[in-house]
C-alpha cells in the first residue's frame, strides 16, 4: 500500500509544479519511470548477489536472474502508471487553484 501511494504522491507533487491536466500526467509519467527504474537496476543487481552468501539460494539462480531481468521493468511500468494518474490529479488541483 505504502509504495502505491508512495506513486500516486510523487506524481501528484510533479504534476502540481507542472500547473496543467496534461503536462501533469507527462511529468508523473516520466517521473514514475526514471523512479521505478532507478529502484529496479537497484534491486536487480542485489538479488543475484545474494546467490553466493546463500547455498540455498544457488538453484533458485536462473530465477533471480530472470527476476533481475524482469524487475526494472516491472517496477518502472508500476511507477509510471501510478505517478500518471497522481500528476493528472496534481495537474487539476494546479489549474482549478490558479
């Protein structure tokens, strides 16, 4: 829940220095991605480093890299859409105030 509206507020602050419905969308939205990528090569690189500390880990290692592969984008596309609509609404609040 937390990271969610982590999203929704980090687009609504975008989107509310942006003054504008669409502007506001377009600057959560790149703020979502470079967000959510900049958190996903950041947990990407840790998970297969955490292969070698673990044994147990060592079978599950195609699994984390898979998930190395997969998490920037996942995270990024989670970041974008949520920080969208947050700078949508920013956007809004932005106009109607001024």
């Amino acid at each position: 829940m937390l990271p969610v509206l982590g999203d929704l507020l980090a687009g609504f602050v975008a989107g509310y220095l942006a003054v504008g419905a669409g502007r506001g969308l377009l600057a959560g939205f790149l703020s979502g991605i470079l967000g959510g990528l900049i958190l996903g090569v950041v947990l990407a690189l840790a998970l297969p480093l955490l292969a070698p500390l673990l044994p147990l880990l060592a079978p599950m290692l195609p699994w984390l890299q898979l998930g190395a592969l997969v998490l920037p984008l996942v995270l990024s596309l989670k970041g974008a859409l949520l920080s969208a609509v947050g700078g949508l609404i920013g956007g809004l609040v932005a106009s109607r105030s001024h």
